[in-house]
C-alpha cells in the first residue's frame, strides 16, 4: 500500500494541468462568466478555469454524481473550492478535467488568493481611504457568499455545509457586528472583576492553557438572522439577508469559565452577581460589542460554557475570535462573545446596544415606527429548534425520469436539547416521511449517548421518498409538478417547528424556525 501511495504521489507530479497550450484559444474571466448555466436549464452551458486552463464541465455536470457541486463555481475559477477538497487534487481528477479542456486563460485572470483584504479592495479600484477602520481586515475564502463587506457578514454556500459534520473552518459563517481586531497572542491579556472578587484579575493565553484542563465541545453556533430572507419573502423585515447558511458546527477547545472562576475563589454562593457580561476587543471607538448571559448558566455542575482558544483543533482564526473568544453553547450567536476582553461579574445585564436594542424577539404588531420599549423584551437567549433542507436548493429541477427525491439538510435544538425527529413532506405538509440521520458514527464518538444529556450540535439528515404516482403520470403525459417540500424537526423536549412564517414574524427577522420550504420541479417526460 506504501508503495502505491508512493507511485500516485509521483504521478500527481508529472500531470500537467492548467499549464498554457498554444493549440488552444485564450479567453478572458469574463468570456467564462458568460458559462454559468447548463443548456436544458436555459444558459450556454457551464464553464470553469482552474489554474491557466477553461473547460466546459456541462457533459460531466449531468451525469456525474457529484457534477452538480462544480455549478457552485459555474462561470469562475474552481481554484478556492479544491482548495477546501484537497481530495481532488489528484492525478485521477486532473487527468479527467483535461479531457474537458477547451482553452487558456488570460494570465492576468489567473485565480490569486488576495495576500490581504486591502490588496483585494485595491485590485478592484477601491481607495484605501474609503475603507476607513477596516483597512486591516483579515483574508477570507472566496467560496463564502458575503452580505456585507464592512463589517463582514457572510454564509457559505448550503450544499457544501452537508459535505462534513464538522465545518471546515475556512467556511464557518462569520458574523461581524465591527472591525476585526488584530490582537497578538503573546501581549493578549482578559480581565476578571466584579462581584465576588477583591480586586481585577488579569490572565494571559499561556496561563489558561497551563494551569487549567483542555476541555473539547462539539456545538453549533447559529446567528439569530438565520433564514431571515425567507421570513422576508413573506413580510418585509430588517436586517442583513441571511438564507440558511447562518449557522455552523464544530469543535472548540478551551478552558470551563466556571473552573477559571472558582480558581479565583468565585462560586454562586459567595457572588451576587446574577449576570456574566462579556467585553470584546471590537469597537466602533466609542463603545465595545459586549453581550451577557445569566450567571447561573456559568456555575452549573454542568456547565459546558468555555474559554476557547482552538476550533476544529486548529488555532481560532481572526474572523472567529483570536485568540480567545467565549461559547456559550445552545444559545444565540450573539453571546458568544470574539475577541475576549473583559470577564465582568455584574447584578445586571449587559446595557450593550446588541444587548438591549438588538437580538430581543419582538411581537408580530409592532412595525417600524411604532414605539417599542426594548426593556419590556427579553433578550434572546437559548435558540428554538431549527431546520433546513440545503439540497436541493428552491425552484431546482429534477433529472429527467426520477422516480424519486432525494432532501438533505440539517437540523439542531437550543439549551442542549437533541433534536430526535426529523420529517419531511413533498406536498406542502399533508404527508410526512421521516428522514435518517447522517454521521452516526461520528456522533456515536464524540456526542453522549443520552438523549437527555447536553447536546449542543447540530445533525445532519436524508431522506428518500418516492414521487407519487399521479405525479409521474402527469410527467408522461408532458406535464411538469411543482413539488411543495417542507421538513421539520422535534427535538427532546417535544419540541417542535411551527408551520406558519407569519405567526412568528417579526421586524427585525430574528428566531425565523418555521417549517423551512422549497419548491422542486419534476420535469414532463419523467418516468
């Protein structure tokens, strides 16, 4: 087998991929993005470029069954999208894409990872001076689907958030309230005061990592915007447009608050404190993005909430808090608190914007231009239960003669609450089929086996179901269906989504868990 391994590797070398060819013609990054589109869908065909080399992938698309992943990369460059799949940059795989050369790329369109968001924005004509405090932004992939540039928000594409329990990094959704702060990891310090101790305690990295365990936690973090865009399309709302990708799960690794706590003699019974606030190094320069979360959840036996230095056993990476953030697992993204600055021990909560003027569920009566007491409003804390189909994605088309449909996506609970059902429906929710659940060898090794235990990360399911048959009779006789798909999830506490976006509506498009909907048209002349 060594040897195998061995000669591959030194086939990988000699293959010669995206080099130039002066038998074939060049074309421009533009004459490709006219390729973004297979023909019976209504485009030219789809094209992409890896390296110097243009192939038309629309043959290999169709009838391969991981082809239709290239459209994310349909009309572009598919350089950033191998570079999350190492897997494909093999002989095999490059060997294949030749076969589907059809030209040279311009060298001056060469696919480049920017070296620094502000060598970005200069490449494409924007001013320096223009970019005010986020000149110093940290390089992002190019697979990520930004909302806004400043501060960044951004989700992945969906079908790629199938692909791994665990989201690569480089992919993890970003949720940015101001600019990154560039801290360094040896002049990093966080403070501890309030309530409960004497005076101010200042620790640094190399302090948490020595002299506390190393504690691991597999949770998902979801932004309370998530599916917002859907709320949207029913009701206007405000807010950034977040489709479904608002929302990732990994593992971090850190040191228990609670442990950090009571090694400086803090405990719930000598602390009044009723909330834990935390500080960030962020700011707009005047104040600082903070949040809090009641103190109780901190002293808990149980208490899985940690002081992260590590996700996805890799060190956090700027736009995720380096070098030391907060995860308050099951709850709002919001409180899990990037770039670490302050530990404050307090008889109230937070009198942070995001904490009283953002992320509160407001009723469905009250509109823009109402008055709204936000202290009469809770802020969010624990998430709902949550589910999304990622493929296929809304308004796809099935392939000629399917007898049946595949659905995938992904589902969670808030407050530690497994999700332990997930149903799907194809005609609008008359009829239910349930789907299985991915991974389960990977949730068997690193999730408890308790039902009832915390369990803080999302799963990943799949359903199959078959096309009823008046639906493939109409495909026969030349008409096409319109499939009316919904899922939902229940979770351990019987929980469960409720079906109606409306009854849930809200100005700001927070908390959006209703029954998630797509349409998926089964062609005429299916089988």
């Amino acid at each position: 087998d060594e040897d195998e391994d061995e000669d591959e590797d030194d086939e990988d070398e000699h293959v010669v991929v995206g080099e130039y060819r002066p038998d074939l013609p060049v074309y421009s990054a533009a004459d490709v993005a006219k390729h973004h589109r297979l023909a019976e869908e209504g485009g030219s065909g789809v094209w992409v470029s890896f390296r110097g080399g243009v192939y038309d992938v629309s043959e290999f698309v169709a009838i391969h069954p991981g082809g239709r992943k290239l459209l994310l990369a349909a009309g572009g460059a598919i350089d950033p999208f191998w570079a999350l799949y190492a897997e494909h940059l093999k002989a095999p795989t490059f060997a294949l894409l030749e076969e589907m050369r059809i030209g040279n790329l311009r060298a001056e369109d060469r696919y480049q990872a920017a070296t620094n968001s502000t060598a970005s924005a200069t490449s494409t004509g924007a001013d320096i001076s223009d970019l005010g405090p986020y000149t110093s932004e940290p390089t992002r992939s190019p697979v990520l689907i930004p909302h806004t540039e400043r501060p960044y928000n951004a989700e992945p594409p969906l079908t790629l958030l199938l692909d791994r329990f665990l989201t690569p990094n480089d992919i993890f959704y970003v949720r940015n309230h101001l600019p990154v702060p560039r801290l360094d990891e040896q002049s990093y310090r966080v403070l501890i005061r309030g309530l409960g101790l004497p005076s101010d305690v200042e620790l640094d990295l190399a302090t948490l990592k020595e002299q506390f365990e190393h504690v691991t936690i597999v949770a998902t973090l979801q932004c309370g915007g998530n599916r917002r865009k859907s709320m949207s399309d029913q009701k206007e709302v405000k807010g950034t447009p977040w489709r479904e990708g608002a929302i990732s799960n990994a593992s971090w690794t850190g040191a228990r608050l609670r442990d950090v706590l009571l090694a400086q003699g803090i405990t719930a019974e000598n602390s009044s404190a009723l909330h834990v606030v935390f500080e960030a190094y962020d700011t707009d320069g005047i104040a600082a993005y903070e949040a809090s979360i009641p103190a109780h959840r901190v002293f808990a036996e149980n208490s899985d909430i940690l002081l992260a230095w590590a996700m996805n056993d890799a060190p956090l990476s700027l736009d995720h808090g380096y070098p030391l953030r907060v995860i308050v697992p099951g709850t709002v993204g919001a409180r899990s608190v990037k770039w670490l600055s302050t530990i404050r021990l307090s008889p109230i909560e937070s009198q942070g914007h995001w904490q009283q003027n953002d992320y509160k569920f407001l009723p469905p009566c009250t509109e823009w231009g109402s008055a709204v007491d936000y202290s009469c409003v809770p802020a969010i804390q624990d998430m709902p239960v949550q589910s999304a189909i990622l493929s296929p994605l809304d308004l796809s088309t099935l392939p000629p003669d399917s007898e049946s449909i595949q659905v995938e996506g992904y589902a969670w609970s808030g407050g530690g609450r497994k999700v332990i059902r997930l149903d799907v429906s194809i005609d609008d929710g008359r009829t239910w089929h349930p789907a299985s659940f991915q991974h389960e060898d990977v949730e068997k090794e690193i999730l408890p086996d308790d039902p009832y235990a915390n369990h803080w990360a999302w799963r990943i399911w799949k359903a199959e179901i078959q096309l009823p048959e008046a639906v493939l009779e109409a495909a026969r006789a030349g008409q096409e269906t319109t499939l009316e798909v919904c899922c939902k999830a229940t979770d351990s506490s019987c929980n469960s989504q409720p079906s109606d976006t409306l009854s849930i509506w809200n100005i700001r498009g927070l908390v959006n868990n209703s029954w998630h909907r797509i349409r998926v048209v089964v062609p005429s002349g299916s089988s």
